[in-house]
C-alpha cells in the first residue's frame, strides 16, 4: 500500500513518528531524574506519578505547535522532504527536539524547566 496515496494514513504515521520522538524525550528525561542524586524519585513509576501533569501540558503544547508548523503552507516544509521516509525521520526528530525547543522558549519568557528536587521523606526532619 502506497501511503503518499493516503492523505489521512500518511499524516497519521506522521503524527505517529512525531510522538514516538516525544516519548523518547519524556524517557531519557526520566531516565536522568531517576539516576540523579539530587532528589528522591528512584522509579519511573514515582517519576511520572509527580510529573504527569506538566508532561502532559507540556506534550499538548508540543503537539500543538507541530500541527500548525508541519502543514503550514508558509513554511513549505515539503521542499526539504522529498519521500515519505524523509517524512518520518523529521517528525521523530521533531519530536525529540520539540520539548527541548519549548524549554528555551519558556527559559527566555521566564519560566522554570524542571521541577525542584524532591525531598527524601525517608529520611525524616533535620536528617
């Protein structure tokens, strides 16, 4: 089956690629928070159970800004991408590089990226 042929299919796995670059943004940042000394989350689980409400506004906005860039006739992006492998490979890497993008923007309008370490509640007071 040919997906060029497809308009809807062919976006679809688009929009596919672009949040499997998202999700490997989200993960290799859990990743380092759970291997960081600086706080206490320690699972993926506890990770995402204090995180997921920034990650998902975060991954709307996200989504949200590729949705009027990738068809945007104004910026003509189909010139640089001649085959629908092409396709892919930029959605996923705009995935990936999106929520890195949106951090340096929230950075300029001042905003914090990251969440303040989580405090050891193991430990008890004054330890």
């Amino acid at each position: 089956m040919n997906l060029e042929a497809h308009p809807a299919l062919h976006y679809a796995v688009v929009l596919l690629f672009y949040n499997v670059g998202m999700a490997m943004n989200v993960l290799s940042a859990a990743h380092l928070s759970i291997n960081s000394q600086n706080n206490a989350v320690k699972t993926l689980k506890s990770y995402f159970s204090l995180r997921w409400p920034p990650l998902v506004v975060r991954w709307t906005v996200c989504t949200f800004v590729f949705l009027i860039g990738w068809e945007n006739p104004t910026l003509n992006l189909e010139r640089f991408m001649p085959t629908f492998t092409i396709h892919m490979g930029v959605a996923g890497f705009l995935g990936f590089a999106s929520d890195e993008f949106t951090s340096k923007v929230l950075a300029v309008l001042g905003f914090q990226k990251e969440l303040p370490a989580v405090p050891d509640d193991r430990q008890g007071p004054g330890s």
